[in-house]
C-alpha cells in the first residue's frame, strides 16, 4: 500500500533531497565554475546562484533527471551571462615594442560585431581564464599586469623590484602559452 505524504512531509523529503545533491556536487561544481571564472569571490557567487537555482526547480511539479548535469548546465549558461554582462577588458594602448605588447587586442573579436561575435569574445575569454590558471605565477602575473590591468613595465618593476627585462621575458613566456593553448578554440571560432 503506496503511502502519501503530507504537504510538510514533501516539504522535507525535498529539503533532504536539495541537501544531499548539494553535499555530493559542491565540491565538483565549485572546482567547474572557478576552472572558469578568474575571481573566487565571483565564481562562490555563480555557486550560489546554481543552487538557487536548483532549489526553485525542485520545487517545480516537473522533476529534474540528471541532476548532475542539470546543475553544470546551468553553471555554464551562469559562467557565460557574467561574462555578457561583464565591461570590456581595459587592454593597453599600443606601445613601441613587440607585437605581443597587443596581441590580446587583436585576438579577441569586437563585441559591436554581432551576437555570434560576442559568443567568440566569451569563448576565447572563457579559455584564456583556463589558460591563465596553466601558467606559473610569475608569468601570469606580468601578462594580467601588463595586457589586462595596463600597467607599464616599469611601473611593475619598480612595484616588485624585479627587472624589465624579466618581467617582459615572463610576459613573452606567458603569450607564447597561451598563443599555443588557444589557437584551437581560436580557428574553431573562424
């Protein structure tokens, strides 16, 4: 004989339900989101969000299969809205030197170039936050200082104590990798 539960009964039974999926894919999901997105603070906010997210949904008569891959489906649609929202990268203005001073600035497709434009930007944004997180700290430090902060070489210099000659051999060992890294995405997206 099938038993039916009471409002509250239910009430709890999903609350347990909620709880144990959150237990089991927190740590998973959390590792998901900050693989792709740059700042911790921002990345527990996309968390949050998620599980929500998936409380509202549970509480829909419809039941969600697949929980697991509900939850990183709605991680990435989270991850990509941050990034439509998100201002533009301040990239430096193009200086004397290499031409990796502005290589970012010609990777990256302009966001006035359509919507199919503006998922390339996400894309490739999305993959160079990957990419980043691959490089030693001393090299990802003088690539974000210099082409995404705009922060001169002698500036950083004088800031670390380091020399400019090491700090631009880092930055020229950081865009090689990431050159290499995001070539594939880059000619799937052209």
């Amino acid at each position: 004989m099938e038993t039916t539960l009471t409002p509250d009964e239910l009430m709890a039974d999903q609350d347990n339900h909620i709880t144990e999926t959150v237990l089991r894919e927190r740590a998973r999901l959390g590792s998901f989101i900050r693989k792709r997105v740059a700042d911790a603070s921002e990345a527990e906010d996309i968390l949050q969000d998620v599980f929500y997210e998936l409380v509202e949904a549970y509480r829909l008569p419809e039941p969600i299969e697949q929980i697991g891959a509900w939850l990183f489906r709605v991680a990435r649609n989270r991850i990509i809205d941050r990034f439509r929202k998100k201002k533009e990268l301040p990239l430096p203005e193009a200086g004397e030197g290499s031409d990796d001073d502005i290589w970012l600035d010609k990777l990256l497709p302009s966001t006035d170039d359509g919507p199919e434009a503006a998922y390339a930007r996400n894309a490739l944004l999305a993959e160079l936050y990957d990419a980043l997180e691959e490089l030693p700290e001393e090299q990802r430090d003088a690539f974000i200082g210099h082409e995404i902060e705009g922060r001169s070489f002698k500036d950083m210099a004088a800031e670390t104590g380091l020399g400019v000659n090491t700090l631009l051999a880092r930055k020229r060992y950081a865009v090689l990798h990431l050159r290499s890294r995001l070539q594939e995405i880059f000619d799937e997206l052209n």
